[in-house]
C-alpha cells in the first residue's frame, strides 16, 4: 500500500513539473521577440555602416527625411545630401554647396558643380553595367556585374577593385582580394562599386552610393 502511494505521488510530482514548462516558455517569448524587434528596428533605420578590415567603423550613412548625412567613425559630419527635385544636393558640413547628382531619362547620371553649369562626371549605363566619363568624356571606371557582386576596372582594362555579395555582408575589395570597406547592410553590387572611384572625392562617392540606392531617384 505505502509503495503504491509513492508511486502516484512520483507520477503527481512528475505531472506538475511537466506542466510547468509552459509558463518557463512563456516567459522566455518576449525577450526573443524583443530581440527580433530590435532588429528589425535596426534594419527599418537604413543606417548604412561601413567598416575597414579590422572592424573599425570609417563612415556611416544616415538617412533623413528629406535626404541623408554623411559621417565619419568618431560620428564626425562630413557631408549632407537633400534631394531637390529629381536632383541631389551635396553639401559640406558648412552648408557650403560640394555639388549636384542629377538623374536623366536614360538612366545616366551627373555629378556637375555647385552652380549646376558644368557637368563633371557621369556615370552611363554600359550594357549590364555602368562606366564613369569625365567633363570631357575620357573614360575613368568601368563597372560589370559578376556571379557574386561586380567588377571595377580602370580606363585601360585594370581590374581595381572588386564587389563581393556573400554571407549576408557586402565587402568592397581591391585586385588582390584585400578587405577595404564593407558592410553587413543591403547595398546594391553597382552602388557600393562606387566607393572604388578614386578619382572623386568621397562625399561624391557616396552621393553615387545614395542616388543609386535610393526609390527617390525619378527621371
């Protein structure tokens, strides 16, 4: 009789600890739906975050209402971009005026001056991929799409520098596949390819990088 009792005791306890469960689960939930909230946040910011081999921050890309800000790894403002139009506007952290990216019918776009009277660069569509001309349409940079990302060669056939898609982070390399910028953001292959114009300066670099990221770009 005594071993009987024990045992429905044990089966008692055993039930009541199964049923316990549950409610630990529960109380787990929403710290994994915090965390999947705040990364979600994280990603709904369009925050574009560039960092350098050694995973250190080099500049970021802060989106705004009416455009974005350019800032250094100390958070040190180096450029604004507000759209005007079809046109984007960049401007020193001055508010001084670096220049225009100016959107075409055909796709092509152009970096002019502060006054919007000469075109500096532009940047055409090349069968799949895009080439850069100068003012006075010398060729500076060729981009071509690859398996996994994109290719930039120099006016004499050299390749300079690569894009890499791959494990969910967008690297830019150079020719002998060294890290110099990447990021774990969603950036198009020919849009971040413009980090490896050399010839520009990087607040114009990245009002490429801008223009071609962004849904606001109308002809």
């Amino acid at each position: 009789m005594m071993s009987r009792f024990l045992f429905l005791s044990l089966v008692v306890l055993t039930s009541a600890a199964g049923c316990s469960k549950p409610g630990g689960s529960e109380a787990q939930a929403p710290r994994s739906q915090q965390s999947a909230a705040a990364s979600d946040e994280a990603s709904a910011s369009g925050k574009l975050k560039f960092k350098d081999a050694d995973d250190r921050e080099r500049f970021s890309l802060k989106p705004k209402e009416d455009g974005a800000k350019l800032v250094d790894g100390e958070d040190k403002e180096l450029a604004r971009y507000k759209w005007k139009g079809t046109a984007l506007k960049i401007s020193g952290p001055d508010d001084a005026v670096l220049g225009y990216v100016v959107g075409s019918a055909g796709g092509a776009l152009t970096v002019r001056d502060a006054e919007q009277r000469q075109i500096l660069f532009t940047l055409a569509r090349q069968g799949p991929g895009w080439r850069l001309n100068d003012a006075k349409g010398a060729l500076l940079y060729s981009v071509s799409p690859s398996d996994d990302g994109a290719d930039i060669q120099d006016a004499a056939g050299s390749e300079v520098a690569r894009v890499k898609l791959r494990e969910g982070k967008v690297s830019l390399r150079d020719a002998s596949g060294r890290t110099l910028l990447a990021t774990k953001s969603l950036v198009r292959a020919d849009a971040a390819a413009c980090l490896a114009f050399e010839r520009l300066d990087l607040p114009l670099r990245v009002a490429l990088l801008f223009f071609l990221q962004s849904e606001a770009r109308q002809p």
